[in-house]
C-alpha cells in the first residue's frame, strides 16, 4: 500500500512476516518475535544515526508459534511469530530482479 504523511511525503508500506511471498527463500514467510523486534530496533537506530534506510511503523506479535532453531547447537523450538509493517520510500530491491531472472 501506500501512506501520504503530514509533510505530503508518499511512502510505500510493506507487511514483513505474515507468510510466504517471492522472497521466502523457500520458507514459510513467518518471522519470529525475536528477529521482529532486532529488525524494529536496528531500523529505528539506522534512522537516528542519520542512515536512510526503511522504518518501522508498527510490530504486531501474532498468535501462531513456529519450530526455529537458534545459530548455535540448539535443539529447534517453538517461538512466537510476529509482523512488522515496513514503510520506505522506495521498495526497489535486487531481489525485485532476482524473481524476474526465474521467471524465464
């Protein structure tokens, strides 16, 4: 979708792990509430350090659980899932170009 703020700025809204898309990487498309909330965090931070980058406008935790395992030797286990709603002002992306290429 699309947002006009008070400034008559256009943003462009983009709803992260609520499910699969294009860019699931042959996932499932769901983000846990742990990886949501690092991924609100950092885009916050980045636009405070003044780097432009995509913000987060909202985090909502979700009722479904997900298996995932952790980086480390961690046996897998449910978490929580959550989605984060993106804004940017631009969603261009090089995967944008990706999905294109396995179109052919």
């Amino acid at each position: 979708g699309e947002y006009q703020n008070r400034k008559g700025e256009y943003w462009e809204l983009n709803l992260k792990g609520a499910g699969m898309t294009p860019y699931s990487r042959h996932g499932d498309g769901r983000a846990v509430l742990r990886s949501s909330v690092r991924e609100f965090l950092a885009s916050e931070a980045m636009h405070y350090l003044g780097i432009p980058t995509s913000r987060a406008g909202s985090l909502v935790i979700c009722d479904d659980e997900v298996m995932r395992a952790e980086l480390d030797d961690s046996p897998p286990r449910l978490e929580k899932t959550a989605s984060v709603i993106r804004l940017a002002k631009s969603w261009f992306r090089i995967g944008s170009l990706q999905i294109l290429a396995n179109k052919e």
